[in-house]
C-alpha cells in the first residue's frame, strides 16, 4: 500500500473536524506525518496492523526511548517507531546511546573512539543519540571486508617487496661460465678452458655436454669449493 492510501486510511480513525496534530511514524521503509496526536501507542500500532504489516508484539519508540507502557499518548510533533528485534522483519533494534554502552560494555572513550571509527548513529529532536544494530552489523561487516581488503594489500605489497629485492640482489645463479673463475682466479677465460680441458679443474665441477666447441658451464657451489681449496 502506497503513503497516500496509508494516510487516507488511517484519517479515516480520527474524529470529523478534530484538530488532531500530526506525529512523525516510522516502520521499516515507511516514514509518515499522520494526524495521530492523542492517540495511545496502543492504538495507533492496532490502527496500522494490516497497513503496514505492524504485528501487535513489535516494540514500540517514542523519540528513540523504548515504550514500556502502550496506553501511553502520543503527542504532536513526536516520532514513534516500531522495530522489530534483530533477525526479524523491520529495522532492528534501536538502543539508545546509554544503552548500547551497557549492552557492548563500552566507557565514553570507547565511544568516542567507535564514533571517530564511523559508528553509525542518529541524533533525536530532543538530543537523544540513538544507534540502530542493524545499521551497527553492517558497518561492522564494512569494517571486517577492508580489514580483509587492506590484508590482501599487503600480502600484495610484501610481494612486489620480494620481487624488487631478488632484483636488486639476485640468488647467484647455480650454473656459472667460464668469465665467473677467471675473475676470481685473475686469469683469462682462455686459461680457465684450458684447465678445464686438461682436468686442472675437476670433471665433476664441469656440467656434463659443455666444452669441446661449446662454452664451458660449471656448477657453482662445486667450483667456489674448489677454488676455496686452491686459494688454502
């Protein structure tokens, strides 16, 4: 049902040529200024039952204060809101700030922190801060995906961090040539095939298929051993 037929509906309870004053209601995705002041919270939840789905159990706020009392009157410029519990149809719970402090156990700088944080959270007309869990769940799921997103960068980040460092000082390759002994020894690439031909340098130093017209290969960890042992 459209807000037009839902105000036409519920004018129809108020006296012809009353001069009943508007209050601001409030469920799930409706929000109304209806004619309803002097009305009970009672009434007004009966008035709207089929109307808005309103089951007679749905809490009741008056200015973000849970009703503990339903005979209570309405009064003109008020908000009433009826928010079922969370996990059930409607907005969810509404505490107010005093009472989300108790509920989560929080002191004023744990306030000011999930404030500063971006808790989310509304201010009444009468200065009363009211926090909506369903509002409060979400932002925490938020919160938990750019936890998950910003780990994610970082994993990226250590990554690229590896990369550039194997770049700047790579792992010395385990197959070296012929240029790799004669800078160590001090010679020249022609002396070091030379004793790699004659055996001078161990054979199993030599990868296997080099040498005899191709360049001379050798393995690294097995040649600076070797070296080491002729430098003793």
């Amino acid at each position: 049902m459209d807000r037009t037929t839902v105000t036409d509906y519920v004018r129809c309870l108020c006296p012809v040529g009353s001069s009943i004053r508007k209050v601001n209601v409030v469920y799930g995705a409706h929000d109304m200024d209806l004619p309803l002041a002097g009305f009970t919270v009672e009434e007004i939840q009966f008035s709207l039952r089929d109307v808005l789905n309103v089951g007679m159990d749905v809490p009741a706020y008056i200015d973000g204060k849970r009703v503990g009392d339903k005979g209570l009157s309405v009064q003109a410029g008020q908000r009433i809101e009826f928010c079922s519990d969370f996990g059930n149809k409607g907005i969810g719970k509404i505490y107010t700030k005093e009472e989300f402090m108790q509920a989560f156990r929080m002191s004023e700088a744990d306030w000011s922190d999930w404030v500063e944080k971006g808790l989310p959270f509304d201010s009444m007309r009468d200065g009363t801060i009211v926090v909506n869990e369903t509002e409060v769940d979400a932002w925490k799921a938020g919160k938990r995906g750019q936890k998950r997103e910003n780990l994610a960068a970082l994993e990226r980040m250590a990554g690229a961090a590896e990369e550039i460092a194997r770049h700047l000082d790579p792992t010395p390759p385990e197959i070296v040539k012929s240029r790799y002994i004669a800078e160590k020894l001090g010679c020249s690439v022609k002396w070091v095939g030379d004793m790699a031909r004659t055996g001078v340098i161990p054979k199993q130093c030599i990868v296997g298929g080099t040498g005899d017209g191709k360049q001379w290969r050798f393995y690294r960890s097995k040649i600076d051993k070797w070296l080491s042992r002729e430098s003793a």
